[in-house]
C-alpha cells in the first residue's frame, strides 16, 4: 500500500487530499477514488494529454516513461521533467505527491460543465 497526496484537488488554493492506494493504481484512478479533479478527456486510454500532472515526490518509485506515453506528452502544455499522465503512471509501494497541472484541471471542468460554476 501506498499514498498519493493530490495538491490543489479541487483548483488552486484547495486542501490538499490524501488517499491510500493498491501498488500497481495508476494515478488517475486513486484521484477517481478520492474524487481529485485529474481530467481523462479519453477515458484514460493514451489518447490525450488531459490527465497530465506533476509527480513532485516520489517520480522514481513509477515504473518508466513508455514510448507511446512520451508522444502523449507532445501534445501537454507546460511539461516539466517531472510531468507524467495519470493514466499511464502506477504507483509502486512508495508514497508520491502529485500536483493537477491547470490544462488537467480545465479539462476536468470541461468533462463536468455542471460543477463549472460551483468550482469558481
């Protein structure tokens, strides 16, 4: 078991949210669980760059950046060496803090027009 800290969860000023977490969950899928606003415009299935997120601790307990995620990545913006997507990226045993890029946080918002307002 692990921990993934989500920072800003819920947009930028937001508390931080902690979940724990099976090895091998990706981290799109414990923000699902604890309700972190990661977009997955795709669905999670490698096809967009929505998810994109900051892994700000921990980066070197994930498995490898694969080729396929690498050319995903093309298409993010702001990507920092320490960018990954949620999608793709599963957590081992070790604890990791994640920060919601904005371009994940505005995709989020896109995929729900419903809470747009409240999350302003």
């Amino acid at each position: 078991m692990a921990n993934i800290t989500f920072r800003n969860p819920c947009g930028r000023g937001s508390a931080a949210i902690t979940v724990e977490i099976a090895a091998g969950t990706s981290i799109l899928d414990a923000a699902e669980q604890c309700g972190a606003r990661v977009g997955h415009a795709c669905g999670g299935n490698l096809a967009c760059s929505t998810c994109h997120v900051y892994v700000e601790d921990g980066l070197d307990s994930l498995g490898p950046v694969s080729d396929k995620e690498n050319d995903i990545m093309d298409k993010a913006f702001d990507v920092r060496p320490e960018s990954r997507l949620g999608c793709q990226a599963q957590v081992a045993d070790h604890d990791i803090e994640v920060e919601i890029s904005d371009e994940s946080l505005k995709s989020w918002l896109d995929e729900h027009p419903e809470l747009r307002t409240a999350a302003r």
